[in-house]
C-alpha cells in the first residue's frame, strides 16, 4: 500500500468532510474569514479526492493492460 501522510484523509473521509464543508458554507453562517478558511480545506480535501481517484484509475488501467496481453498456457492434456 502507497504510504500517505499521518494527516492526508482517506477518499471516503476527504468526501465526507467535503460534504460537511458545502453544508457549513451553503448555510451562509460563517464569516468572511471562516469562509475563506472552509474554501482552502475544501480545495485541499478535493485534490486528496481527486489524487485518490487518479491511482485508482492507474490501477485499473495496469489491470486491462494486463488482460490484453497474450497469455502463454499450456493446454492440459489430461
């Protein structure tokens, strides 16, 4: 497993924390500097997301890659 930092969230964390973020933000409660504070987390958890996201699609596609390739088996002559 890819090792991440102590602090960097999980996807499934990132996107929780982003939902909470949006509803905080979109409940118009937060001041201008809370907002801004909120946006920079929400960027941030976005590109872990998004960072996420792009090694799981590596990983698939090193997946289909290895399908497409011939396979050398033998028939089994039993």
């Amino acid at each position: 497993m890819n090792a991440k930092k102590k602090d960097e969230p999980s996807f499934e964390e990132a996107l929780v924390e982003l939902e909470g973020l949006v509803e905080s933000m979109e409940s118009g409660e937060l001041s201008p500097e809370d907002s801004i504070k909120t946006y920079e987390r929400g960027v941030a958890l976005g590109r872990v997301a998004m960072k996420a996201l792009d090694e799981a699609q590596q990983r698939v596609q090193i997946l289909n890659d290895d399908e497409d390739e011939p396979q050398d088996i033998e028939p089994d002559d039993s």
